[in-house]
C-alpha cells in the first residue's frame, strides 16, 4: 500500500522547502492536506511528483512547487476571504482553506466542480464553497475578497476580476509571455492594481484569460 503520507512529507522537503518558501503556514498547509484526495483516480500514485498535474481541456493541479510560492508570495492570513479562480478539483483551496477564514472555489466545468464539492466535503474542508460560473467574470456576489489567485495562466485579467479585490487586497497569477511565464503579484491600492514580477512559472491558460485578438485589415 502506497504511503501517501511520506510521500507527502517529501514532497514539502524535497519540492516546498527548497524553493525558498518559507512561510509556516504554507509548509502547514501543503503537509496537512491530501493531495492525492484531489487528482484523478489514476493519477493517484504519482500526486507527489514534481509537475502539473493534467485534468483534461487544459486544466491541471498545479506543480508543487509553485503552487507553494504562489502561496508564499500571496501570504494569506487567517481573517482573510480568499477566491480561487479555476478551482478544479479543489486542491488548491483546500490548502488555502487551512489558511484563511473563508474560500470561495469558482469553477467553470461543471463536472469538475461537483467533484471539487465532494472532495472538500469527504476531506472535511467546511470553510471553502465551489461555485460553479464564469472564470473571468470572478463571483461578485460572495466578494469583495482580501486575495484572489488563479489556478493556471493568464494573458489579460479582466477588469471585472480586478474589481472584486478590496483595496489593500492581492492578486496572484502567471502570466503566459509566449512558450515563457511570468508569476506576478498585484496589490490593490485607491482602486487601481500595480503589478510585480515575482519568479519565472508557466501554466496552461485559463479558459476567457486570453488576450483578445487585435484586429487587422
């Protein structure tokens, strides 16, 4: 029987740990939760190795590592409303779940969300709610949000995502920059976000995140 739990240990030595991510409650986090509980059956065996994991229609588990500096560039705290955008199967907000106060997990595939809602449900996860919708247009309804971030890249970020983030609020995502990324911060203040480049990272792009194309004569 495979023991899931040691490979999860190694996973934060051996991936987490070394990529300068430093903050208690991410290494918390990402020890306590199961990630196995939150891929696809047959992909079971290798949840703790290094890389993205494929969920179909271009949607993945993010890799380890940096999903964990995301994470470590974001610092959740505890009082803090969170929404991720592209919840897939509810890793990921699962993990901030154990974070912050409270997690909204927006999802556009509709299978993908009632699995992300029975996973965090048989895992115990009573703080993060699955939200079925449009990525792009975020969940205004549940908002306004301490910190947003988004499960897989980005081209352009909608203005109506930016608009769901608190001032003082911040928002994390890669940026797709051709066969290259960019995984970027962007921290609200007086109504307008202002970016920074924080590590290298790629992804797939999110469904409505790419840019739209310039027309031409």
């Amino acid at each position: 029987m495979t023991d899931f739990a040691a490979l999860r240990t190694a996973m934060v030595d051996c991936q987490v740990r070394p990529s300068d991510v430093t903050k208690y409650p991410v290494i918390e986090a990402m020890l306590a939760v199961r990630r196995e509980a939150f891929v696809p059956r047959a992909r079971r065996e290798v949840a703790y190795a290094g890389g993205d994991i494929n969920l179909g229609a271009g949607r993945v588990v993010l890799d380890p590592r940096v999903f964990a500096k995301m994470l470590d560039t974001l610092n959740v705290r505890p009082d803090e409303l969170v929404l991720v955008v592209g919840a897939g199967l509810g890793y990921e907000a699962a993990v901030i779940a154990r974070m912050a106060e409270a997690v909204i997990a927006l999802e556009s595939d509709e299978t993908l969300a009632a699995d992300a809602e029975t996973n965090l449900t048989d895992e115990s996860v009573d703080n993060a709610v699955t939200v079925t919708g449009d990525l792009a247009e975020g969940s205004a309804r549940h908002g306004p949000y301490d910190a947003i971030i988004c499960i897989g890249a980005v081209e352009d970020v909608p203005a109506a995502l930016l608009e769901q983030l608190k001032n003082g609020g911040r928002i994390v995502a890669i940026f797709a920059l051709g066969a290259a990324g960019q995984c970027r911060i962007g921290t609200k203040t007086a109504g307008k976000v202002a970016w920074r480049n924080v590590f290298n990272a790629t992804a797939p792009v999110l469904p409505g995140f790419a840019k739209a194309a310039a027309f031409a004569l």
